[in-house]
C-alpha cells in the first residue's frame, strides 16, 4: 500500500492557523479531554472543525463499540461544558477494529472525514489522532485521494529507537497503524516512550492551576483527582494527548525530525527501509511552557478572555 508518488510530501510544520479534525478515545482515560478542550481554548492556533469518537477497549468499556460510543458521550459533554455542541460536528466512529487491511470500516466519522479532507483543495486538513487509528485508516483505504488534502498527526507508539511499539493507541489497531506509516500520508509521529510521557501533572499542581478555572477547569480536575483513589507520595499522571495540541500551538515546544517512515511489523517493533517516504517524528516535548499554556488558557476562558 506504499504510495511511490508520496516520497517527496515532508510533512510541513502548521501554519498560522490550521483547521484540524480530532479522532479521539475520549473516555478511554482522561486525557484526551484535557486535549479537546486546550484545542478549544486555542483559537488563534487551531480551527476545530469536527470531532470523531474512535473506538477502544479495556476496563472502562465491554468492547470497542462500546468504547466508541462512550467516548461520544464524553465528546458531547466537553462541548457542552464549552458551550460549543451546536458550533463543532461530532460523528460516531468505527465500531470495531480494522481485520484487513484492503477493506475498510464504514462509519459516519470515516465519511465526514473524506467529505470534509477532498473540499480542502487549497490547504491541508490536520487530522489528530490520540486514539487507535482505526477511523483515519479506514478513511485512507476508502478513499486514497485524501492523503493529497489531509496531515495526520498521530500520537501512538513508543521512539523508533526504542525496542518496541507496543502502546494502548498502536496494539489496539496494529493493522490502522501499519497504513499510517505504509500509505505516505503526511505523518507527524507522537511517540509516547520519552516524548507524550514527560507531560505529567499532580492533584496539587491542577489544585492550584486550574480547579478554580470555572466549570470546564474544575471538571478536568475532578476527573484528574477521580482516576487513582488512592494516590501515592510522588505519584504524577501523564496527559498525553495534549502533545499533538502542543505542536499544533507552538512547535517550537516539540523538536522533531524528517525521517524515513519505519516499518511496523506484525510483533509491533520498528523495522527501517532508507528507501521509503519520510515522515515527522517528534523526538522531545517542552513540558512546563505546555501546561503553563494550558493553565493561563483555561484561567483566561473562565475570565471571558478567550473567546470560542
């Protein structure tokens, strides 16, 4: 599925403004929350045009439909709380995960997706992906054409040094994976081993930044302060998915590097090919000026200074 004619197409870094689509697990955990709302709360960055519920599986869903469907629900209560649900189109994603890799699954995110990439003629559409890519894979397969109008962004995976792939967004879909890095889509890499995971807050942090940020900063507390009962000394939690938000506002917070799209293999390690497309992988990730652009955004929202 290597696309030849794509060898040249680096990735370009934003441009002052980017409309974006997200294709998110939003209640696999509780980041992907905190990264819809700091796209909001990002207006002179980022255009949110849509967002799609991608599916997931584990203790928090009975399968990846079920996944998929209760990160919908989460979707709609964050633009709630934003007071966004009627200005950004929210659509159901892939109800399972991809199990062949020619054939893709239908769903209203996969159509809105090619829909929404083919009318952007004069400018890339970035799509972010912090969940299994399930929904942009499918989109791909269903429609090739659209890698020419989309940049996809995707946080999955661990470095192409590292000894192993292996991470909840990439194992949950290896074949959606394999068609990011083979198909010369225009790729930012977020890898999480040593990059998404330096992006680690405390209880006490969000206590004194954000708890008292009006009602969308206090629910991204609560859910923060929720997830571990019982917290232990020194105990931070990573919020990953706000690195490919991180980019989009100031890539200078993200060094990253044009590199040659590594092979993934079925046993989810990096395999590497000098003759294949290039691709941008994100190599560090500046964390204090990412959470200290979150915090005064969503202290400026509570105060009516941001306008969304």
């Amino acid at each position: 599925m290597i696309d030849s004619t794509a060898k040249m197409k680096i990735p370009e870094l934003p441009a002052e403004r980017v409309n974006i689509v997200l294709d998110t697990d939003t209640y696999n955990e509780i980041d992907d929350q905190f990264a819809l709302s700091y796209a909001l709360l990002s207006p002179e960055k980022i255009k949110l045009e849509a967002c799609y519920a991608a599916p997931f599986y584990n203790e928090r869903s009975n399968s990846p439909a079920d996944g998929m469907e209760k990160s919908y629900d989460e979707i709609i209560n964050i633009l709630k709380l934003t007071k966004q649900i009627d200005k950004i189109s929210v659509f159901h994603g892939s109800r399972n995960y991809l199990s062949d890799s020619s054939v893709p699954i239908e769903s209203d995110a996969v159509n809105d997706l090619i829909e929404r990439a083919l009318s952007h003629s004069d400018e890339s559409l970035y799509v972010v992906g912090i969940a299994a890519a399930t929904n942009i894979a499918s989109a791909i397969i269903k429609e090739p054409k659209i890698k020419e109008h989309i940049v996809v962004v995707w946080l999955g995976g661990h470095p192409h040094s590292w000894h192993s792939a292996e991470e909840f967004n990439l194992k949950q879909d290896v074949k959606a994976a394999q068609i990011l890095f083979d198909s010369g889509v225009p790729l930012v890499h977020v890898p999480c081993k040593n990059v998404a995971e330096h992006l680690t807050t405390t209880i006490y942090e969000l206590k004194e930044n954000i708890a008292d940020s009006g009602e969308l900063g206090a629910y991204l507390y609560d859910i923060f302060l929720s997830y571990k009962k019982k917290p232990t000394r020194g105990w931070a939690k990573e919020i990953w998915d706000i690195a490919n938000i991180a980019w989009l506002v100031n890539s200078d917070w993200a060094a990253s590097a044009i590199v040659h799209s590594p092979i993934l293999t079925d046993n989810m390690t990096w395999s590497f090919d000098p003759s294949r497309h290039f691709i941008r992988e994100i190599r560090d990730i500046r964390r204090n000026e990412v959470f200290g652009d979150l915090f005064d955004k969503l202290e400026r929202y509570a105060e009516g200074k941001i306008i969304i």
